[in-house]
C-alpha cells in the first residue's frame, strides 16, 4: 500500500509524474480528440464535394461542362 502511494507522489524536478492509469487516461481523451477533429474534417469534405457537385450541375446546365480543358 505504501509502494502505492509513493509511486503516486514520485516527483521529477518538481513535476508529479504520471501513473500508468493516469497517462492511459490521458492518451484514451488525446485518442478521442484525434477522432472528433478526423469525423469533422471528414464531414467538412464531404460538404465540399456535394458543393462542388451542385455547382457543376449548374454549369452543365447553362451549357459549360465544368470537366472540359481550356
């Protein structure tokens, strides 16, 4: 129990360091935070291609075609 304790109070120059389920815990949030930003960036993609879809749809309609090169 002791062992417990001092592992949990050992002290590098100042600084507490981290027992493993604390720096589990942290990597568990940073892991989670990495998927949250990957699904909005995804979501932002997709909103980017429907877009752009819609407006080469609209050019096709008024007789450009968006796909042919200069």
């Amino acid at each position: 129990m002791l062992y417990l304790i001092l592992a949990e109070l050992t002290v590098d120059k100042g600084n507490l360091l981290l027992i493993g389920s604390e720096q589990v815990e942290i990597e568990r949030a940073r892991v989670e935070q990495e998927r949250q930003r990957a699904e909005q960036a995804e979501r932002k993609a997709e909103q980017a291609e429907r877009k752009a879809t819609q407006l080469a749809s609209r050019l096709r309609a008024m007789g450009i075609d968006p796909d042919a090169e200069d």
